[in-house]
C-alpha cells in the first residue's frame, strides 16, 4: 500500500506528539513525512535531531503558507496542531490546495466559524478529519452499537464529571489560554473546550442516535460559569441541556482543583447505567443487578486515528472518524453554554485554596471550597451551584439554540464586566 505523504504544521505544543506519531507510522511504511514548519523553527534543533530529520529527507520551512505552497504537490494531507485560533485560516489554505487535512481537535470554538470552514469544506477532495480522538476506542463504538440496538433501554440522561488540576503555569503559557476574545476574534478558551473537549465530544457521541458516528445536538441548556485562577475565561462550568431526542446531558468539568478528582462519562439507560473511565474501564450495572465490565482501550490514540484517515485517503474506509460536520453537534452546545450563563462569576478567595506545584511545574493551583461534592451533587441531581446554597455560587441563565446569534454580544459583555 503506498505510504500517506504528510506535512504537518508546527513542531512545538502537541504538534510535537504528532511528529512522534508519524515517526513511528513512518517505520511501519504507513505513511512518511515530507516537510513541516514553525515560526520559531531555530529553537527545535534538539528535537529535529532527536526525529531524524536529516536521514528522513524531512523538508523544514518557517511559514505554512510557503511550506504548502513549495510542497503541495509531494503531499498527501496536512496534520495542523495549531492553536485553534490559527485552524480556520490553515484549515482553508490546506484545502484550497487540493490538500486533504488532520485538524486537531477542537476544530473551532465560534459556530459562525465552523459554518465558514464547512463551507471551504465543500470544496475539498477530501474530508477533513478532526482529532477527537477517543471515538476510536473499539470499546466505545461496541457500547454505542449496544445502545442502539435497544440493549440497554431508552437513553435517559448522559453525564460528565470532571475535575483535573492545572496551574497558573498552565494558563500562561500561551496568548490566548483561557481568553474570551483577541484582536476583535472570539478565542473562548476553557477547560471543557481544550483538555476536556474530548469529553463533551464523547457525551454528544453517547446520545447520536442515527448510527454509531452520530452526535446529539442541544436544543438548550441552562448554565452557570466560573473562574478560581486569574484568567479572562472560565476555568469551571456547570450545564444541563436536553438533545433533540429528549435525553438529558449533565456536564461538570473544572480546573479549579489540586488534584485529578474524576473523569467518567455516564450514561443511564432504562434497563442499565453505563460508566465509561478515560482512559480506564468501563462498566454496565444492569437494574436486575448483573454487572460486566471491561477496560477501555485508549492507548495510542493518536496514532491509530491517524492511520484511520489514511486508510480513508487510500479509499479503504468510507469516511473519517470524525468529519468537521461532525463537530457541529460540540460547537454550538459549548457556545450555548456562553449565551446561557450570560456572565463569568469569579470565586471569592475566601472559598479558594492556593497551593504551589509540588513537581515542580511552576506556578500554583487554585482549589474551589467542596467542588467535588458540588460536582457530584450536580451530576446526581441537576441541582446548579446556586440551586445546592453553594456561598461562592451565582445563578446563570438558560438559552436555546435560538440565541446562539447573540454569542458575540453576549461574550464581549463579559469582557465589558
């Protein structure tokens, strides 16, 4: 089968993790890699020697846009790991080239603009595939057929529970972490759109209903927004919406605490529970009382959704994991989580625990008062902060797919706040 001739965009951030991937494609003969870029290209001369540039005729550039231009033609697709204020504009020089393009994930986190790149879209050869990686998981599809084979029952209610720690480190390590706009541009950057945008992309994947690779779309939500850290964003966020066919979604993700407290999907049947760990095991408590159990399994993720789209590029699957239309379903449930809360309430400090990074990571947590129990209420009981008496908690508001239109207002009035 003929090696996928790649590019890809970057070589710092989690570019570095593609590189590592297409590394060890490429000793495999599954693809090869033919040129990348970065701005700041004279700073990885470690790690070009490190990835055996030079043996692998590997083409380096400081510019995309003179990477793509220069090599359009010896190449297959284009892996873009970029900030994802940059995706929209590479995402469209990749695919005016003819190029067909890996986009990691999110995609965008402005609806209006992914309404723009599916209309570059149109335009391509080939279909985009965006990196939310965990759909993958042969364990994950196996339930998903279960569930739609009406196993389990009608699906009732899905749910989210995470809470993972990051530092004042973390939100400074680049211009746009945990912003709401830049240079006039929706950025909207927070911990259910990074870290755990896999997760809310695998909670809309639970509640699809029109095959395996479906997704629910939200027809509203109600929502209530926070920040512990010293950002222009939200770093912890309560919702509750309701799909098109009425199943109920429970999302609680933060990372306003000092240590990893949970991360699980649930997914509550008539007939069974459903709880899928990431990156852990997945179990089904029947009502009768049988259980069964069973690991997930999410190792290698990257690579082997890399080598699902070139197997789709060489015409031996009929579609990508997860097209960009595909990633409508997250984007406008995560911007109706903005309109719905309509304000960012910062956390008093009195109900915040400040600690230092004891590996040495730099910077310091910032731990909301109780958040582990007032997740696991939400989740359990749909109660919002404010609605559990929760003293550092201020109600939000609801809003309907509707309101999306007024994303913009809404989010610069944060900004005036």
């Amino acid at each position: 089968m003929a090696a996928i001739r790649v590019g890809i965009i970057g070589m710092g951030g989690f570019a570095g993790s593609h590189h590592g991937a297409v590394m060890g494609l490429e000793e495999r003969g599954e693809c090869r890699l033919v040129c990348t870029c970065d701005p700041a290209m004279a700073r990885f001369a470690e790690r070009r020697a490190k990835l055996a540039f030079e043996r692998r005729g590997v083409r380096v550039f400081d510019d995309y846009v003179t990477m793509l231009d220069t090599c359009r033609d010896e190449l297959d697709m284009v892996a873009i790991p970029t900030p994802v204020p940059l995706h929209a504009p590479m995402h469209r020089a990749a695919v005016e080239r003819g190029l067909a393009v890996y986009l990691e994930k999110p995609p965008t986190l402005h609806i209006g603009e992914l309404e723009a790149m599916l209309e570059i879209e149109r335009q391509a050869a080939r279909l985009t595939q965006v990196g939310f990686n965990f759909i993958i998981e042969q364990a994950r599809q196996a339930l998903k057929r279960r569930i739609l084979d009406g196993e389990f029952g009608k699906v009732l209610t899905v749910s989210f529970c995470g809470l993972i720690p990051r530092t004042s480190a973390y939100f400074g390590r680049s211009n746009w972490a945990a912003r709401l706009m830049m240079d006039g541009r929706l950025v909207l950057d927070s911990c259910i759109g990074n870290a755990m945008a896999h997760n809310l992309h695998n909670i809309l994947f639970w509640c699809g209903q029109d095959g395996v690779l479906s997704w629910g779309r939200a027809t509203g939500l109600r929502a209530e927004c926070y920040r512990a850290h010293d950002v222009e964003g939200l770093d912890t966020v309560f919702f509750e919406a309701e799909t098109e066919q009425k199943i109920r979604i429970r999302v609680a993700a933060s990372h306003a605490c000092d240590r990893d407290i949970a991360r699980y999907e649930t997914i509550e049947c008539e007939k069974a529970t459903l709880t899928v760990a990431t990156r852990g095991d997945w179990e089904v408590a029947f009502r009768d009382g049988r259980r069964e159990a069973g690991e997930t399994d999410g190792d290698a993720l990257l690579s082997r959704n890399h080598e699902a789209y070139y197997r789709y590029l060489r015409g031996e699957a009929d579609r990508p994991i997860t097209r960009l239309a595909d990633s409508r379903a997250f984007v406008e449930c995560y911007d109706l989580i903005y309109v719905a809360a309509g304000a960012i309430a910062s956390i008093p400090d009195a109900f915040i625990a400040r600690s230092p990074d004891a590996k040495g990571g730099g910077g310091e947590f910032a731990a909301a008062r109780d958040l582990d129990k007032v997740a696991e209420t939400f989740v359990a009981t749909g109660r919002l902060p404010s609605e559990q008496g929760v003293p550092w908690a201020v109600p939000g508001g609801s809003a309907g797919v509707g309101d999306l239109g007024r994303l913009t207002e809404v989010v610069e009035a944060m900004m005036g706040g």
